[in-house]
C-alpha cells in the first residue's frame, strides 16, 4: 500500500473486495440510505455492509463474511461453502490448495477453506462459551472433493446427512436457545 501511495501520490486503502464492492454500490446507488447491502455469489457468498457510508467491520472484522450457522438438535455448525470448478487439489494442513482447470492448462491457488472456517468457528466458539461443541464444515457446491484429505469437508448431500444425524451430541431446546440468544446479541454489540 505504501509504494503504491508514494508512486501515485494519494491516499490508498486496502480492503476486502466485497466490502469495497459494497462501498462502490452504495455512492453509485445507495446515497440517500443509512444501511446498505451488497451480496456477492462467487467462489462463496460475502458482501459489503455499509453504514452511514462506512465500512461495517462488525465482530473480529467479519460483518460482510455472511457464512452459514445452523443451529438443531444435532449441534452448532458453522457452515463455510464453495464454489469451485475444476478439480481441487488439498491437504488439511496446507496453507493453499490447488484449483486445476482446462486439462490442467490453468492453475490457480486458493486460501486452504478449512483454514479459513477455523477462524470463524472459534470466533462463533468465543461467542457462544457454552460447553456445546461448534462443528466446522466446508462444502463444495460443486462436489468436487475426490482429490481433498481434510477432515471436515463435504459435498451437498454430505452437509445434509451431517446436520441430520450431527456427531453424537444432542443440544435440548434450552441449549439450542442460549446458543441463539448469545450469537445474536454480539451481532447486535457490533452494529450499536
């Protein structure tokens, strides 16, 4: 940022492409509202929350990282989906995985996601503080996980036997509650 600022001799930002997507929509269309929204539908689902014309950070910086929590009797999962073709190539402890395209003509490096909702699951974890287990769960939409060994990972039909039979811990309807009342109020902490 601080070389691209001295060649260009203005003041530079660096920020998530969602957010900043976010922040060009509403000055092109959104001026006249307090609250903005924009859902980007890409490689996963994010946006840009932009309030009074600002940036919304919200919690640990996430307020535009819409990922997916369900709560049910099976448990707390937090749900991390991906919209990758090709084939794609990864190991739990890397730090990138490999997205191969076009008979291996194209290749491209992505952010390990196991990684990536490891972050948010101890960040619904700190939130939550209940001895109720936070489930990780990384889904390719496409289903293409043949070449992946990572614990955690699952195609669509994977997800939906994993929330309907969980991994052996029941929540009672107290339990499912207090876990709900405690994710939305820090959501409501972050936004007032």
């Amino acid at each position: 940022v601080a070389e691209i600022q001295k060649h260009i001799n203005k003041p530079v930002f660096l920020n998530n492409d969602a957010n900043v997507a976010g922040l060009a929509e509403y000055y092109s269309l959104g001026r006249d509202l307090q609250c903005f929204i924009m859902v980007t539908l890409g490689t996963g689902v994010g946006g840009g929350i932009i309030i009074d014309g600002k940036i919304f950070s919200g919690f640990n910086g996430l307020g535009g990282e819409f990922g997916h929590i369900v709560i049910n009797e099976n448990g707390v999962f937090v749900i991390e989906t991906k919209n990758y073709s090709g084939r794609i190539y990864g190991q739990e402890n890397q730090q990138e995985w490999t997205q191969v395209l076009s008979y291996g003509k194209v290749k491209n490096k992505l952010y390990n996601p196991v990684k990536q909702n490891k972050t948010h699951v101890y960040n619904v974890s700190k939130v939550v503080g209940l001895d109720v287990p936070v489930v990780s769960a990384v889904v390719f939409v496409q289903g293409n996980v043949q070449y992946i060994s990572a614990d955690g990972v699952y195609t669509l039909s994977g997800l939906k036997r994993l929330l309907k039979n969980g991994c052996g811990y029941k929540l009672n309807t107290t339990q499912m509650e207090a876990v709900y009342t405690r994710i939305t109020q820090a959501n409501d902490e972050t936004i007032t």
